[in-house]
C-alpha cells in the first residue's frame, strides 16, 4: 500500500484519490508516522450484490421466540418470585 507525506497528498490529491476510488487505498503520513488510510466506499450497485435471505434455512426461530423468558423478564422490571 502506497504512504505519501500529506505535502504529497495536498499536490496530488486528485491523482490519489482517483486511484484510491479504483482499488488502490493509500495512507498519509507526518514525518513518517501513518495518520489516516483512504479507501474507496462501497457503491450503491456493490451493496445491491448481497444476496439477502442467503442464510434462509440454515436455522430454525423457536414458535415462542417472542414471548421466550416473558415471565424472568417480567419480574426483572416489576420485581415478584
């Protein structure tokens, strides 16, 4: 991964964050001493590539799940035996 001093970063700035945007991340640096890594964000048609529901299947929700340990809840918050 490319380090460049943040002199560099201010006069090339387009350049690397053009890179940067392509898959090329960078990190700036003071005096040697690595501040801050650039990489690109996620795009909108990346996020759109996740399958949701790909777990569908693989685990199985009690009948109960929304009213499991009602009771032991119920007396957390308004106290009894």
């Amino acid at each position: 991964m490319e380090t460049v001093n943040i002199h560099e970063a201010k006069t090339h700035l387009s350049r690397l964050v053009d890179a940067a945007a392509k898959g090329k991340p960078f990190i700036i640096a003071r005096a040697g001493k690595p501040l801050v890594k650039v990489v690109p964000l996620e795009t909108p048609e990346e996020v759109a590539k996740r399958r949701i529901g790909f777990m569908d299947g693989q685990f199985k929700l009690p009948d109960d799940f929304d009213e499991m340990f009602q009771d032991e809840i119920e007396k957390m918050f308004y106290g009894g035996e």
